[in-house]
C-alpha cells in the first residue's frame, strides 16, 4: 500500500504520522487498499479549525471520507468511522447479491423441449 499524507498548515509530527498509518493499515485488514491519500487540514479563521479528506484507491470503487472537528485527532477518528462504515456497507450489499442469486429459483426456457 502506498500512503501519501499532506499537512496543510500543520506540522509534520512522527507521533501524528505513525497514528494514521496505524489507522489506515487497520483498515487495510478489511479491504484491500492499493494507495492511501489523506490530507490534514487547519483552517485558520474556521471554527472547527481541523479538517481531513481520504481517498482510498481500492480494486472496484475508491472509497471517500471528509469531516471536520475542533481536533485533528477527532476530525480523522470521524473520517475512519466513515470509511469503516462505506467498507462493512459495500461488503454487505456484496454478500446478500450472492445470496439472492443463490437462492433464487432456476427458471425454465420458454422454448425448451420435453416440457
């Protein structure tokens, strides 16, 4: 996975860094991620100053998610429930296609002989 992370009027913090890699390789356990873009946003003259866009590049759909707080720790964990929830979503509509298609009935031809 490749993680890409911006800081826009932030500072660039090792502890700040590893947290995100950490939540996002988290949720790599879930779906498979092939890229990661988030960006970490301070909004001066905002209130909630704290703003945080994701893009995931998955295989089928990316995956977006932005949110706003007056941390930035609160803004991401806001971002991540968001994402869990779009993954879990997808692979559940995923999962009961397969099962409406298994336990539909076979239909007969029109044209079939024998019948």
């Amino acid at each position: 996975m490749r993680l890409n992370v911006q800081h826009l009027n932030l500072r660039s913090l090792d502890s700040l860094d590893s947290w995100v890699e950490k939540q996002i390789l988290a949720l790599g356990q879930v779906r498979q991620i092939d890229e990661a873009n988030i960006r970490l946003i301070r909004l001066e003259n905002a209130s909630p100053a704290y703003q945080v866009n994701v893009h995931l590049v998955t295989p089928g759909p990316d995956v977006f998610a932005e949110s706003r707080d007056h941390t930035l720790r609160a803004a991401f964990e806001k971002v991540i429930k968001q994402l869990r929830e779009q993954i879990t979503s997808r692979a559940t509509k995923r999962l009961q296609k397969v099962k409406s298609n298994l336990s539909a009935p076979a239909v007969k031809s029109r044209g079939a002989r024998g019948s």
